[in-house]
C-alpha cells in the first residue's frame, strides 16, 4: 500500500516537473536578435526624420518558428519582406535611409504549436522592426 503512495505522489511531481518545462518552453520565444543595421543608398549623416516600430508576420520553412531556418543558413540573407517594410517606412516618411534598425523573432505558443506539429517543416513567426529614418541633407 506504501508503495502506491509513493509512486501516486512521484506521478505527480513528474507532471509538475513537465509543466514547468513547457512554460519554459513557451515563455522563450524570442530565438535571435539582429541589431545595428542601416538600410539606404546614401550617406546616414542627415536629419532624423523619425523612428519607427513595426510587425512583419514571416513564414518560414524548414527551421524551428522565431529564427532558424535552413534558408537562413544558407542563404544569410535577410527576408524580403523584411527588407521591403523597412523601405516602406522609408519612403513614408521621406527619408533616404533608415539607421539603429534593431529585428527581433518572435513566436507565440500557436507558432511553436504549429511549428511542432509539422516537425519544424512550417514555422511561422513575428519579426518586430525598430529603427531610426534619416533624410539625407
């Protein structure tokens, strides 16, 4: 009789233990950091036209959701989409280049679920964008 005590109360120290790790799991989601960046075709001296803060939502393919990817490896290059929001916010605001830019992926709990599900062949994820423009003079 003990020992179905023991093991009753073992079975659910084990299930705390796994809720734990899931909440680690989904609470760190933030997969690399890009920073120091500077977009544009002139020289960044000029005046600061504004900062701005964006979300662009990426779709990815064979990597882990908020980062890695095969593509990224091989490739090294930035995403498109990416690329082409910072030009819009260029544009925008009548600047010529954009400086201080700072990208960070993010995933949320359904894009590491969905990313898990199809055994990272889909991950889905949020690349906030943060940057100065600048209009050169």
């Amino acid at each position: 009789m003990r020992n179905k005590a023991i093991s009753g109360e073992m079975k659910k120290v084990l299930i705390g233990l796994a809720v734990l790790a899931v909440i680690a799991v989904t609470t760190s989601c933030t997969a690399f950091r890009v920073e120091g960046l500077e977009v544009h075709q002139t020289a960044t001296e000029g005046t600061v036209v504004g900062n701005f803060n964006i979300k662009v939502g990426v779709n990815k393919f064979l990597g882990f959701a908020s980062g890695w990817n095969l593509f990224n490896i091989t490739s090294g290059a930035t995403d498109p989409k990416i690329v082409q929001a910072i030009r819009d916010e260029i544009e925008a605001r009548g600047g010529t280049s954009a400086t201080n830019v700072k990208i960070v992926y993010k995933a949320t709990f359904p894009n590491l679920l969905l990313n898990g599900i199809t055994f990272t062949i889909y991950a889905p994820a949020t690349a906030e964008i943060s940057g100065t423009i600048i209009k050169s003079e």
